[in-house]
C-alpha cells in the first residue's frame, strides 16, 4: 500500500513526511522519537505511520493480465 496524501481521519497532509520517517527509523532513532520530532501528534496520523507496509516487491511478483 502507498502511503495516503492525507490523513483518513483529520485530512491533515502526511505523505510529504513518510521518507524522512522511513529514513529515520532505518537509521536507528524509535517510530515515537521521530514522530515527535516531525510535528505528529495525531493518534490517527501516528497509525497511518506505524501500519504502514511496503508490499510492493511482493506484488510486483505476480503476472499481470
């Protein structure tokens, strides 16, 4: 799934965000750290972060018709 534009619940802007968390968490810092540190205080924008998953490689394994 790709990250939305915006929230599903408060419509704030969250995608323009994504690949610095994504970044950062890969660098070693906590989900919440970041999270913090880029202004989202939101629980619904935190669990549009934190559920995310990258299933593209999966999908791009299959035929496409």
């Amino acid at each position: 799934m790709i990250i939305p534009i915006r929230c599903f619940s408060c419509g704030k802007p969250i995608a323009h965000l994504y690949k610095k968390f994504k970044d950062e968490v890969a660098g070693g810092k906590t989900a919440k750290a970041v999270l913090d540190e880029l202004g989202v205080e939101r629980y619904c924008c935190r669990a549009a972060f934190l559920g995310q998953t990258d299933t593209l490689a999966l999908v791009n394994k299959f035929k496409k018709f």
